[in-house]
C-alpha cells in the first residue's frame, strides 16, 4: 500500500534556508546541505524548496545548490519558484531535481502546464495553488502571493483551477490554504477535502501544521497523499519520527525504513 | 556488503532523460562513477550497463533508435538495468503512445487504472514484495517488504521474469529479470537505503 508522504519545505533565499512571518522578516534558519541531510535522517518522505526571491525578481532558480542537493540527498526533491518555461524547468530537472512546482505563471499562461508535461511527463509536473475563501463562501486562487506589494486575488475559483491545471497535466497539485498558513491551528480541512473531491492525481496538503493531530487529521479527514509544512519541522515542535509513531499508531500507512 | 569498485565500469546508455545527474549521483554514493554514453566500443567494453529513464516511452526509445542503442542493447552480455521508464523499455510494447520497445522481456505495458482512492500517477513510497520463487536472487537480497520510491503512471501488470511486485490498487512488476536483463520500476537513486541496496546488489552481479 502506497504510504502517506511528509514533506518539509524549505524556503531558500540567496542560498540559505530562511522562514518568514506571512512572507516578510526572513530569519536563516541554516545553511541548505545541512537542512536537507537532517531531515532525511529523520525520515522525510520527499522534500520541496521553494527559491522565494527568484519570482520576483524574474531570474531562474541558481542551478548550482540544486546540484549539490541532488548529489547528497537520496530521496526525491522539487524546486519551485522561478520556473515560467520549459528551458527553466529543464535546467532544474538536468540539475537533479526529480519535479518542478509552478504557480503564478501558471495562472499568466496556462500552457504552461501542458507544454511541462509533454516536455517531461506529468509525473515531473507539480501546480501549487494558493487559495483563500472570499467574502461570499467561494475559495478562489491568489497570484503572485510570494510578494505581499503584488499579491492578486483572481476571478478564478480554487475547484475549476484544479480541475483545469489536472486536465492540463499536473501530475500533482499541492494546495496552500492561505487562510490557515502561519496560524498553526490546523490544515483547511473542508477546503482540502473539497479539492479531492475533484483531483484525480496525488493531493498535498500545505498551511495550517501546528502539531502532530493536525497531519493525523488531515490525513483521515481529507485523504490527502501528503502533508507539507515547513516552521513545525525547522523549530522542532514536530520532531518526524514521532509524527511517524504517532501516525502509525493511528492506522496510517506511512514509510519506516 | 562490499563492492569493489576498481573492478567495476559502469555504463549509463542514454536514454534522453533527465534524471541521469541522480542516477550519477547514487552510484557515486557507492563510489562508482557512472560515465552516460552512447558508444558501442565504450559500451561494449562495461561490467555492468545501465539504462535510465524518465519521461515517456516514445521519446526514450526514438533516443535509442536516433543513436542506435537500439540495435546494441539486445547483442550485449553483460548485467543490465533498466530503470523506471528504462525497465518499460526492456519489454515488447508500451500503450504509452503506443510504441514498440525493444522486446527483451515477453509482456506489455500498461497505464494503471484509477479508481477510488488510487490516484494516478502512482507517486510515493510502497512496498516491494519479492516472490517466493525469486527469494534466492541476488538482485532482491534484503529487499522484500521494504518500500522504495515510485513515480509512474504505467507498469506492466504481471510477468513470468518478476522478481518482485508492488500493490497500487492491483499488483504491477516492480523488478524483474530474465538472465542479464532486468529492470526496476522504482527509483533506486531516490529510495534512500533500500534504493542503495539494489544498486550495489545489481553491481555484485
């Protein structure tokens, strides 16, 4: 049986790995090599890094500490951020990554997903989506939310945008839930669930994790096939072998050797 | 287990895809250095060969017949290894696009089907069960009941030649052999200790 995946994410700015408060004062949590060793250590079933600056400031991702992460770590890895055409996802993926996550430019130019696709398979093609619930009960899709002075709420709502992104090509979608980002009160669990209702490929879970219940939650209550969160994992209030004890105490199939 | 690596050159014949630079990195990990080559001599002249592949069927194998690997991979005698979209290709046909592979193995493959709960592409951590009847061989030693990582949404179904097989809503191959030819449909370059394993198993060939 296929198990659960827990996914740390690493926010990578000038080469180190830095966490924001809402995508502003970003304190350096360490240098990238040595993040990435220790959470496969400690039994991280994939990892992603997101270059947070390489967005918007329009460059590609820097190609070299992508090498160095595909030389030393031996579980797979996806780098978003910067990527806006098939040559950037090429450079990343030539560079070792094993998937390439896009957002934003996405939603400039939908193609995008399908030209990915056939460019690399769906298997290598991640979407991320941020999403947040409007004023009249619909979750529609935000842009650009990697700069607060830019962030765009679209017309476009969150369950036609994934539908559309999987019939484009997304081999996964993984869903920031911008209402429960930072407030370590749990995933969006009815969001969440709502958006598997129509996913047919592998859901992620992103936004919410403040303790261990809250993977158990999600994974039982909106059958996600992975978790990410990134402050929980780099403070250590959620140490990943515990969070794998404790999930397997609660009859979830998830990866121990 | 111990590998000698003064006594091993490997040879990744390529396939066009793109996680050869992992494929390289894993047997580094092993202190292997794993060269990507499309020439007969140099080819010829390996211990061990293998052939990576991420991406679709088609394209891979138009690589092949572009550099004419395809004629060369069925006349060589040593140990070889597909991997992933490279082990779909040791069999006689995909339904990826419908191409004819390079017919090393009897079987065809096959998109997974979808059904509740099992979501395509088949993309995470399961379980490797090695057959009862392969339990002696040395591709599979400590390899059985641990999970290794996959990322595919094709597979052959069943085979004569598997090793072992994985459950993703129905049984699929996973590895499979048939004298020097096998294949693995997971990544061992991304399946942390038990990925390493089956490399340095196929290099004790």
């Amino acid at each position: 049986m296929l198990s659960r995946r827990i996914i740390p994410c690493l926010d990578v700015r000038e080469g180190r790995v830095v966490k924001g408060v809402r995508f502003r004062d970003h304190v350096v949590m360490g240098e990238i090599e040595a993040l990435a060793l220790r959470y496969r250590d400690e039994g991280a079933d994939e990892l992603v890094f997101y270059d947070i600056t390489a967005s918007p400031e329009g460059r590609p991702v820097d190609r070299e500490w992508v090498e160095r992460v595909a030389r030393l770590i031996d579980i797979p890895f996806c780098v978003a951020g910067g990527i806006r055409s098939v040559a950037d996802a090429a450079r990343v993926l030539e560079a070792g990554a094993d998937k390439v996550s896009v957002n934003s430019p996405a939603l400039e130019r939908p193609a995008l997903i399908d030209e990915l696709a056939a460019a690399f398979g769906v298997q290598c093609v991640v979407v991320g989506v941020d999403s947040l619930r409007d004023a009249d009960g619909e979750w529609r899709v935000r842009q650009y939310t990697g700069d607060p002075g830019r962030t765009r709420a679209l017309p476009r709502r969150t369950l036609d945008w994934v539908a559309e992104a999987v019939s484009r090509g997304a081999g996964e979608i993984v869903l920031n839930c911008m209402g429960s980002d930072g407030a370590r009160e749990g995933y969006d669990i009815d969001q969440l669930a709502a958006v598997r209702a129509v996913c047919p490929v592998p859901l992620v879970a992103s936004g919410g994790a403040g303790a261990i219940d809250h993977f158990t939650e999600v994974f039982q209550n909106a059958d996600v096939d992975a978790a990410l969160a990134a402050s929980v994992f780099h403070s250590g209030a959620v140490p990943i072998p515990e969070l794998k004890r404790r999930l397997r105490e609660a009859g979830i199939e998830v990866r121990d050797d | 287990m111990s590998l000698d690596p003064s006594r091993i050159r490997l040879v990744l014949l390529d396939s066009g895809g793109n996680n050869l630079g992992s494929v390289q990195a894993a047997f580094a990990r092993l202190g292997i250095e794993a060269p990507v080559s499309s020439d007969a001599s140099r080819i010829r002249a390996a211990t061990h060969v293998v052939l990576p592949g991420v991406g679709a069927a088609g394209p891979a194998m138009q690589r092949l017949r572009e550099n004419g690997l395809d004629r060369l991979i069925p006349t060589l005698s040593q140990p070889l290894l597909g991997i992933c979209v490279g082990m779909q290709l040791l069999f006689e046909q995909s339904a990826e696009g419908d191409v004819d592979c390079l017919g090393l193995l009897p079987g065809r493959v096959e998109r997974l089907p979808e059904a509740p709960g099992i979501r395509v592409p088949h993309m995470g951590w399961n379980r490797l069960e090695v057959a009862p009847s392969a339990a002696g061989h040395p591709l599979v030693q400590g390899l059985d009941g641990r999970r290794a990582y996959f990322v595919h949404s094709f597979a052959v179904r069943g085979s004569a030649d598997a090793l072992a097989t994985c459950h993703h809503g129905q049984p699929f191959v996973a590895i499979a052999a048939r004298g020097r030819v096998m294949g693995a449909q997971c990544h061992p370059e991304r399946s942390a200790a038990v990925g390493a394993r089956l490399l340095a198993n196929f290099l004790s060939l």
